[in-house]
C-alpha cells in the first residue's frame, strides 16, 4: 500500500530510513521487480515462438546471437531480482540503507542511484581496490 504523495523524495532533513523513507524505497523497487518480471515473460514468449526458421546461414546466425544476448539479459535480470528482493527483505527486517560492513548510513543519493546497494560508497570503494589488488597477483 502506497501512501506516499507522487512528489516525495527521501531528503537528509529527515531522519534516515524513516518510515516514508522505507515505504519510498519498498515501492521503488517493487516497480523495478515487477517491470523486470514483465520483461522476462516478454522474452520466455519470444523464445517459446519455436524453432530457427531461417534458411540463410547469416540469418540464422543472427536469430542465434540475439537469443544469446537475451538470455545473458535474462541472467542478469534473474540476479537482480533476487537483489530486490534482498533489499525487500532489508527493509522489512529494518537493516536496510545501512552498510553491511560498517553499520553505517549508505546515503540517499547512493540508494536512489542504485537501491540494492548493501555497502557504503567508501566500503564500496575499498572493497573494490581490495579485489583490484588481489586480481593483480
């Protein structure tokens, strides 16, 4: 249930992860997971359309690479959605804008920009040097 006006937007003058901030956020991401969702079965049907029919070698290979792209999409549409819901189970479980890794405030702008994010921008920021680092050896 939405009670939230269209016009409101989470803002640093209010107290963070309040419940406007949460129901915010709850429906943001259950708008993407659903339009995800709505995105796969568009796909599944196109795929269910049968067999390559195509006579023309070139076409063919052509019908073949764009229905490996769409289950790569689909792949990492399938991962996204398990973050969703992630991020759902964050909010109902009160952890979520919260960095996993310090306890603190993940920030509004980060959590507009992408609202499965589970680290700050600077535990982000090290994990990521982190894995550089490592991947360099």
């Amino acid at each position: 249930m939405n009670t939230l006006s269209p016009d409101y937007r989470p803002s640093a003058d209010e107290e963070f992860m309040n419940e406007r901030q949460q129901e915010y956020f709850r429906h943001k991401l259950v708008l993407w997971r659903t339009e995800l969702l709505r995105e796969a079965g568009d796909t599944l049907a196109s795929l269910s359309e049968g067999g390559i029919l195509e006579a023309d070698l070139a076409d063919r290979a052509t019908v073949e690479t764009d229905r490996a792209f769409e289950l790569r999409t689909r792949d990492r549409a399938r991962k996204l959605i398990i973050k969703i819901n992630q991020a759902l189970e964050r909010i109902e479980n009160g952890t979520y804008g919260y960095c996993e890794e310090t306890g603190e405030p993940i920030g509004l702008m980060r959590l507009e920009a992408r609202p499965i994010a589970t680290l700050s921008i600077e535990a982000q920021e090290r994990h990521e040097r982190h894995e550089k680092s490592h991947r360099d050896d």
